[in-house]
C-alpha cells in the first residue's frame, strides 16, 4: 500500500483523530441500524396481521356484493351515487431521520349513501364490509410504506457502516501503523546520529 501523507507527528495527531471519529460514526451507524431494524420487524409483524384481516373482510365483502347483484340486478347505478373518498391525509413523524407517514382517515361511516328502497341486507353487508377495507387499507398503506422506506434506510446505513468498517478504519489504521514506523525509525537514526557525533567530539 502507498502513503502520500507525510510522516511527521502533526499528521499522525490528526489521523488518529479522524479514526476515533471513524470508529464513533461506525457505532452511531450500527445502532441506528439497529434501531430501524426492530422498528421494520414490529411494522412488518403488524403489516402480516393487517393482510390477513384485509383479506377476509374483501372476501365476505365481494360475496355479499355477487349476492346483492344476483337479488338486486347490477348494483351499477347505486355504486355511482356513493361519494368518492376525500378524507384522506397525510402527516410525516421522524424516525432516526426517516420520515414516517402518518395516514388518517378523516370521514365518518355513511348510513346515508344509498337509499333503503330497492336495496336488501346483502348490499348492505357489502357496504359495511367495503367500508372497513377501505379503513384497513389505509392503515395498511401507512404501514407498508413505513416499511419500505425503513428498509431503504437500513440499506444506506448498512453501506456507510461497511465503508467505515472495511476502508476508512483499515486505511487510517495501517496510515498510523506506517507514520508510527517512520517517526521510530527517524528517531532511531536521530540517535545514532547523536552517539557519532559525540563519539566524533570525544575524539
């Protein structure tokens, strides 16, 4: 390996000092790694549970729909006049650095939006069990999407904690390793330098 530093004490000072630096951010990083990692597992277990419910409330939603279309007709015309959701917002909280969504529903449960007439209790299951997928989804939304951007996250601490891991605290380790010999060795020659020149005076 080839050094284009100087071999004196004041490089030597400041090398050191960019290694405990070095050595600090590497530990900053592995525990913000950390911290994101348990983050993502607690968001993904959830994300496992919400999947699973959101599932079965699509289930028993499209068979009551598929009931209601075969008793009803098609439910076309009572699908149009139902409002299309507008509630929905987003806020950001900050996570390690991460910016976390925060995913609201703002909109109360319509018992109005259809009329009672030329309905049955099959569109409303339907209704009531779209109404709760809709609600799931966006918790679900919130969730993945905290997910994925932990997980980008992780990925960039990860390779900023393997660079300083595997080149900067090596390369300013052998650094010191190669100014400390040079300065012995100058000191080595400084001092038999000095015993000649004494011997050299005895004379």
């Amino acid at each position: 390996m080839s050094f284009s530093i100087f071999p004196t004490k004041g490089n030597l000072i400041n090398i050191k000092r960019s290694l405990m630096l070095a050595k600090l951010g590497f530990d900053l990083m592995d525990k913000k790694r950390n911290i994101l990692v348990r983050e993502m597992m607690s968001l993904i277990d959830t994300a496992k549970s919400i999947r699973g419910e959101i599932e079965s409330t699509f289930d028993t939603a499209y068979k009551a729909l598929q009931t209601a279309n075969i008793t009803l007709g098609i439910c076309d015309s009572i699908a149009k006049g139902i409002e299309v959701e507008t509630g929905i917002e987003i806020k950001y909280k900050s996570v390690m650095g991460v910016e976390i969504p925060k995913v609201t529903l703002n909109s109360e449960f319509d018992t109005r939006a259809y009329g009672f007439s030329g309905t049955n209790s099959h569109l409303d299951i339907a209704y009531i069990c779209f109404d709760k997928a809709k609600r799931i989804s966006v918790v679900l939304a919130e969730v993945e999407n905290s997910v994925y951007r932990l997980a980008n996250e992780i990925k960039k601490t990860q390779r900023r904690a393997n660079a300083l891991k595997n080149v900067n605290i090596p390369k300013f380790e052998k650094t010191i390793n190669y100014i400390s010999n040079a300065l012995e060795e100058k000191e080595r020659e400084e001092f038999s330098r000095l015993k000649v020149i004494k011997r050299t005076k005895q004379k």
